[in-house]
C-alpha cells in the first residue's frame, strides 16, 4: 500500500491545487463583479500548477529510476 498512498497524496494534491485556484477565481468575481472573467483565469492558472505538479514528479521518478538502473 506504500506505493499507492503516493499517488492517492498526488491526486489529492492536484485536485486541491485545481480547486484554489478556481476557488480563488470565483471569490475574486463575486466581490469584483466579473464574472466569469477571473473563475476562468483561475482554471487555466490552476491547470497550469497542476501540470507543474506532475512534471516535477516525473522528473523526480525519472531520477529514481535512473538511480536504480545504475546500481543494477
């Protein structure tokens, strides 16, 4: 279950970064009254961390990966 509690924690992680953000848009639209200018702005930038978030963690899998290869 180690290895899937991982990737439950990243799920979790992208969900809630996508929802800040969007979050975030639509409260800055309710009080400015811009609707939906700001919500949409929100869910391109949430998007955008979210995708950040899974090309560190390629990245990072890659290394370990690499790492094992050459103690093989």
């Amino acid at each position: 279950m180690g290895g899937a509690q991982r990737y439950l924690g990243l799920g979790i992680q992208a969900g809630a970064t996508v929802a800040f953000y969007v979050g975030g848009g639509l409260l800055l639209d309710r009080w400015l009254g811009t609707m939906p200018w700001l919500t949409l702005v929100g869910s391109v930038l949430g998007l955008v961390a979210m995708f950040a978030l899974f090309f560190r963690l390629n990245a990072q899998l890659t290394r370990e990966h690499d790492a094992r290869e050459e103690k093989s």
